[in-house]
C-alpha cells in the first residue's frame, strides 16, 4: 500500500506589507538623503524613484481594510501639516511632499468606496451626490496641484491609489457582478497602469521618474498578507523623524 504525501502550500511565499513597507522606507531614506545632503548624486534620487509607488498600493490596500476612515485620514493628515509646517521653517517654503498627495488620494478613495456602496444599494441620489462630489474632488486636486502647490508625483501621483480600487470588490460596497473584477491581480494591473501613466506624464523615456516602474518586480511578490503586527504606526511615524533627522544634519552642516 503506497502512502500518499500531500505537501501543503508554502505560506511563507512572497513578500508580506510590512516587508514591502521596510524596503519603501530604506528607498525613501536614500531618497531624501540625495535631495537634501547629497544633490550630487543622482543616483540616490534615482534608487528612491522605487518607494513612492510601494507607498502608494499600501495607501490603497489601507483604505479597502480600514474601519475608521475619520482617524485613518486626520491621521495622515495631521503629520502631512507637521510636515509642511517643518519644512516650511527650515527651508522656507512648503514641502508639497507625499503625505499632501496620500491625503487627497485617501478622500477620493472614501468617495469611490461611498458611491459604490449607494450602486450596490441601488441608491440613485446618493449616488449623484458622490458622483458629483468625486467629480469635484478630482477637479479641485487638479486645480490644488497645478496653481496652489507643487506636490511630489503632481496630479497623477494622487490617483494612482484611486485607481488602483476602481474596481475593487468588497462585499456591500459594489454591485455583486464585480466580484468578477476584483482580486489582487486586478489591482496589481490597474496599479501597473496608472504609474505608467504617471511616468508617460512626466517624459517616459526623458525623466527619473520613469526608473519607479522597477518597483513593479518588488510588488508582484506582495503576497496579500499584512505581516509583523505593531509596525503600522511605526511607518506613519518614520516619514516625519527621517526628515527631521536629515534637515538636522543639514542644518549643522551649513553651519560648519
């Protein structure tokens, strides 16, 4: 009798949020380290192209999981102010950085998921309200970006996470159908595109930007698990302490 062995799936496979979350913030450190110390070297700027789109489907995956939209959204509110604020005082301008495109991107998310939610229901007039509100949202980050404040990744930047949700299926917010239509992969494409948009928009063969499409590889390996508990305020706390950390330096370095 021959003993059949069954050898379960490897859930260690692939590279879980927190993980990719990690790598974002070592990418996002060499970054900032060629913007504000080391101008010289370009090819720090070009290393830290692969953080923002890391960032940004994770912004997209909080928001499909988050119970509390208020707190998520003063949250990253409260430290793109912070933000703003400090480096307005140091360099004497604001910073337009990517918690300002984060915070737009989180609101237009909430409408999307508001609207789909009054189409599942067959709600017609909420769903001309969130229409009409999207549609002003989308204009008014536009008009914010282009006239009010340079922000890092400009308009596009703000609607890759948007876009990566359309068609986001989570059960009572969208039309049953579009189960069909969901899933991590689906995400993953409509992520994919809306950063090739992004760098088409900024000269795809002529501009840094294009180099965050290598981010693509790393993100292909996400494999939808949230990873270490007790990170998630830990990353929102990262984004302001490396800043501070780094003006600091350069700071006593002029002083030198």
């Amino acid at each position: 009798m021959t003993t059949q062995v069954t050898v379960p799936a490897s859930k260690g496979r692939g590279l879980s949020a927190s993980t990719l979350k990690i790598i974002a913030c070592i990418l996002m450190v060499v970054d900032h380290l060629g913007a504000i110390l080391l101008p010289q070297y370009m090819i720090l700027r070009v290393i830290g192209r692969l953080s923002y789109p890391i960032f940004a489907y994770f912004i997209a995956e909080g928001c499909r999981y988050t119970r509390n939209k208020t707190k998520r959204f003063f949250l990253v509110f409260g430290l793109a102010v912070i933000c703003e604020g400090v480096a307005f005082l140091v360099t004497g301008e604001p910073d337009g950085g990517i918690l300002v495109n984060f915070c737009m991107a989180i609101l237009l998310i909430f409408e999307v998921q508001a609207f789909k939610r009054a189409w599942a229901r067959k709600r017609w007039w909420e769903m001309a309200l969130w229409l009409t509100v999207g549609l002003a949202s989308v204009i008014g980050a536009y008009l914010f970006t282009s006239r009010v404040l340079y922000v890092d990744y400009g308009f596009w930047g703000i609607l890759i996470p948007v876009w990566t949700i359309l068609l986001d299926y989570r059960e009572g917010e969208a039309p049953a159908w579009m189960e069909k239509l969901s899933g991590r992969w689906i995400r993953f494409a409509f992520f994919s595109l809306g950063l090739l948009l992004l760098c088409a928009s900024r000269g795809l063969l002529t501009n840094v930007q294009s180099f965050s499409l290598l981010s693509l590889p790393l993100l292909a390996l996400y494999n939808g698990k949230p990873g270490r508990k007790g990170l998630k305020y830990g990353f929102y706390v990262f984004y302001p302490a490396h800043l501070a950390v780094l003006w600091g330096i350069a700071a006593i370095l002029e002083r030198l």
